[in-house]
C-alpha cells in the first residue's frame, strides 16, 4: 500500500552518483523504515537510490516489450487526472475497477499521491518505469490478494523481486521476513509462494490495467497467470510490531 509521494527533494539524478553516496542514502532510508513501517516514503527513496545502479536491464525488458513501449507512447497513467474512484466503485461488483476503488477507499487512498513524475529522475524513460511502478503498486495488490498489513507488505515486495529483479524488492523482503519471523513464521510460506507466484506470473508491470477496469478481476488475474481466487497473503501482523515496540 503506497500512501504518499517520495519526500526526497534532491535534484541530482540518483544514476549520478557514485555507488557508495548512493548506498549511503539508500541505508540511511531503509534505516528508517524498519523502525517505522508506516515511513512509505521512504520506502520510495530507498528503492530509488538501492536500484540506481541496475535500472539499464529492467528498462531495456520494459521498452523491449511491445505492451511497455504502448504504455509509455501513449503516456499512460493512473492518478488523479485519470482515475475517478467514485466511477469506478459504482462498477459492478467483481470487476477489477470495483475491487480497486473499494481497495483504495477501505484503505483512504486516492490516485493524488502519484501525480507528476519524480522530481530527481532526469531521464524521461526510466521515470515513467519508475512512476509507473508507484501507480500499480495497489493494483498488484488487489490482483495478488496481498494484505496491507507488514506480513502482506513483505510477501508483496518478494513476488515484485521475482517479476522484475530489482534490488531494492529483495532487500526489503529477506529483512522484512526475519523482521517478522519474531512474530509469525508464517511469513516463511507467504514469501516462498509470493516468489513462485511471481516467477510464474505474467509480467504485470507492462499490463494496460486502464483497458480492464471493466473486466471481471477473475478475468484479469486469468490474463495474468495469476490463482482466479487467490488465498489472502498477510493479515496476521496487524498491531504485532507496535505491540512488540
């Protein structure tokens, strides 16, 4: 669950920097959401300046696949100018735009916090891979049936890990998943499935969601070599990390 724009306001370019300043605001960021989870962004921050040093690959799959060039030639986005959660819950119920408004109201989200692309990101192209990411991040939610809680956030971040290799997905779910293993060895099941999910799936960051928000979320999930009914992932750390604090 993303709910708030990335804080980090410099205006050098991440891809800039030498590998050890960019570790060293990537750990101070990680740093800080492990003690605070709810710290999304700087979550963002930390997975900007954790994969700025191996982005070359992850845009080459993305532009290489006719559906990523599509989506980027045609500007493709889901925020506030395009996306009318009031529209999309009156949907009827089952389909994909229904589950993501009710996804996104039950958890006072709104596509606001996507709006314009990030602010240190010079090169357009690697941008919107980068934004288009942030945008779907609930979308892979609703499809994936990962829980918001830290449990269903970990599980999320290994099945993003085996869809497109980024660094910063894998760090955050081996430290998120020992963090957990004090609470609930559950979390060892979650991520080894997430994982297989992940690599069997189809590629979800390429998939045209706007196209589909009137398609049954069955359907959808269908498309995406995705279980039809999913069992829920997560929901049992609720409150555990406070309580633990």
């Amino acid at each position: 669950m993303m709910t708030t724009a990335a804080s980090n306001k410099s205006t050098v370019d991440p891809s800039d920097l030498s590998p050890a300043a960019r570790w060293r605001v990537a750990v101070r960021a990680l740093g800080r959401v492990l003690r605070n989870p709810d710290e999304t962004d700087q979550v963002l921050v930390f997975s900007t300046y954790a994969n700025a040093g191996t982005n070359s690959e992850r845009l080459e799959t993305f532009f290489n696949d006719p559906r990523g060039m599509r989506l980027f030639s045609e500007q493709r986005a889901i925020d506030s100018h395009t996306v009318d959660l009031d529209k999309l819950y009156a949907l009827p119920s089952g389909t994909l735009g229904h589950a993501y408004a009710s996804f996104m109201k039950r958890h006072g989200l709104t596509p606001d916090v996507f709006d314009g692309a990030p602010e240190d990101i010079h090169d357009p192209r690697r941008a919107y891979v980068i934004q288009r990411m942030r945008q779907t991040h609930d979308l892979w939610h609703v499809v994936t049936n990962c829980e918001t809680d830290p449990a269903g956030e970990v599980a999320l971040q290994a099945f993003t890990w085996a869809q497109v290799n980024a660094p910063s997905a894998g760090i955050l779910a081996a430290l998120g998943m020992l963090k957990t293993l004090r609470h609930d060895r559950r979390i060892l099941k979650d991520v080894a499935d997430l994982i297989r999910l992940g690599r069997a799936a189809d590629r979800l960051v390429v998939f045209p969601w706007e196209d589909h928000w009137a398609t049954e979320l069955t359907e959808v999930r269908r498309l995406l070599k995705l279980p039809t009914s999913p069992r829920s992932v997560g929901g049992y750390t609720k409150g555990a990390f406070e309580a633990a604090a």
